[in-house]
C-alpha cells in the first residue's frame, strides 16, 4: 500500500476524487455522470495540448507558444471557411494540423540548428504568431454567422452518447500512449531528457529528436485550434491568451519534469482532469477569472516544488548505493 501511495498517477487518481466529492458535498448536482461527462469535455482540448507540451518536456525543452500557435492555426481555419465555406471539414483540418506542425518546427530549427534556450525561442515565437494573427484578420473578428454549420458541428456531435471532441482527446490519449511507448523516437524523447550525453553515443540526434517533439506539439496545436474556434464560434487576435499556463500547469501536476526524462501519458492526463475540476468548480463557488490565475500559478509552483524534492531524494539512494560500492 506505502509503494502504490507513492506513485504520482494514483495519488492523482485520490485526489481528483476527493477534490470531486469535496465538491458534490455542497453542490451534488457536480458528481453526477452527466455533469462529470461535461468536465471531461471541457477539458478535452487542454489534454490534447498537455499531450505535445510533454513530448517536449521530455526532452529538456520547453513551448510556450502552443496557445499562441493555436490560436493562428483557429483563426486560419476560421478565415478558410468564411471565405470557401464548401472545403470539406476534414481538409480544414489536415490544412491547420500541417500549419501547427510547421508553426511547430520552426521553434525546433531554431532550438536545433541555433543551439538558442528553448524559453527564449518559444517566448519569441508567441510574439510571432499573435502579431501574424493580427496581420491576417487586420484585428477583426470571425463570428458564428460567418461559419458554415458543418464547420460548426464537429465538435458539438455525438457517437455513442459522448462528443466528437471527447472521442479527438480519447483517440489522441491513445495515439501518443502508442508513440512514446512502442515507437523509437518515443523512447528517444525520454532517452534525450534522461542524459542528451548519453544518448548521443547510442547513437540518437538529440537535435532531431527536439524538432520532432515540437513539431508534435505544433501539429495538436494547430488540431486545437480548429476544436476551438468551432467549439465557441468565434475566431480573434486574443483567443487561449494566457492558456500556455494551464498547459504548462497540467504537465507539471501530472508529474512531468522540467528538467526532462520523467513523465507518462498518465500523468499528462491526470494532471489535465485535474485542472479541469478546479476550473469547472471555481466558477461554481464564485472565484473570479483573476483568482483562478493566481491558483494556476500556485498549483504550478507546488507541482515543481515537489517534483524536485522526489528527483532529488531519488538521486540521494543513487549516490548512497555508488558510495557503498
């Protein structure tokens, strides 16, 4: 029982439940299956970005722009259907997905071939990509009269009594699980944030590895995007300002180090449903958008704060067995 409590995944899993029984002791409407159905919904689109932020953390990187690329990668869509509203959907998709993953690798160039902190180059691209939006839309918004239903009803749609945007998020939980566990380059990503050193003598390029992490989280970024936008109808320069935060937050919590080589799928999902009952429940018991900022904040501060102490007792065992031998 000691050993399984020390696993982050479970202790996740206990308090997500306490946190939602917690909840449903002064609003019981919160626990049931419907309402806890609309939570993971909501919280769809932050897993499929907590799902590319963590391939990156993984390998000692990190991406600040994912909300900034979603949101060109929206706004793009957004543009393409209300001017050829006759694009089939899937189209508008695979054009914003291949955006995002090119949006994506340009922060892995410049990481990889420039040899520039990946903090910095993200922090720039930000900038970049918002200042572009404005350039597109000269500032002006898309509103839901100006989509085509279709583009519109993607989401919304259900199969099998739950949306198309849960089943996107189930189906990419899946793809990425397969990824980093079955795949090479999934297990280079844990390889290069464990030791870059060593895993250039097994024979890995570890600035090939970075660019293709971020241009995976380029590409789900630019699938966000399109979630998005057709989710709440509406397309402009600001949209998910400040939303890199909670992307950062969920990897974090859901065990994901920044100093890289440590994390699981797992995680990055616990810690996102995590995140996703705490924004469904702070407006509930009338938390203004300021305060859940500032919690956000805190939360991430914790998560690192542990994080380290738990790297750092596990790197004590280490040097007290080498110091045996």
């Amino acid at each position: 029982m000691a050993k399984l409590l020390k696993n982050r995944e479970i202790l996740l899993v206990l308090a997500i439940i306490v946190l939602v029984f917690a909840i449903a002791l002064r609003f019981p409407g919160f626990i049931e299956p419907a309402n806890l159905a609309r939570v993971y919904n909501d919280t769809s689109i932050l897993i499929i970005l907590a799902l590319g932020q963590m391939a990156v953390i993984l390998t000692r990187c990190i991406d600040l722009s994912m909300a900034a690329n979603l949101a060109l990668s929206g706004m793009v869509a957004a543009m393409i259907n209300a001017a050829f509203p006759g694009v089939p959907i899937p189209m508008v998709i695979l054009t914003v997905v291949a955006l995002g993953a090119a949006l994506g690798s340009i922060n892995g160039l410049l990481v990889w071939k420039l040899d520039i902190p990946p903090i910095v180059v993200t922090l720039g691209t930000l900038t970049i990509f918002r200042g572009t939006i404005f350039l597109l839309s000269n500032g002006a918004w898309i509103n839901a009269h100006q989509m085509s239903d279709a583009f519109k009803a993607l989401p919304r749609a259900s199969f099998a009594g739950f949306p198309i945007l849960s089943w996107l998020s189930v189906a990419a939980i899946a793809a990425i699980y397969v990824l980093m566990t079955r795949t090479p380059i999934g297990r280079a990503f844990f390889a290069v944030g464990g030791n870059p050193h060593a895993a250039v003598y097994t024979g890995i390029d570890v600035g090939r590895t970075r660019f293709l992490a971020y241009c995976l989280s380029g590409a789900l970024a630019g699938l966000a995007g399109y979630l998005w936008v057709s989710r709440y109808a509406v397309a402009y320069v600001d949209i998910a300002a400040g939303f890199e935060l909670d992307i950062i937050a969920a990897c974090v919590i859901g065990g994901i180090s920044i100093a890289g080589g440590i994390g699981s799928v797992a995680g990055a999902v616990l810690g996102s449903l995590f995140l996703g009952v705490i924004k469904n429940a702070l407006p509930v018991i009338n938390i203004s958008p300021f305060a859940q900022l500032a919690i956000s904040g805190t939360v991430i501060i914790i998560a690192v704060a542990v994080n380290a102490r738990t790297e750092k007792r596990k790197g004590r065992v280490i040097l007290k067995k080498a110091e045996a031998v």
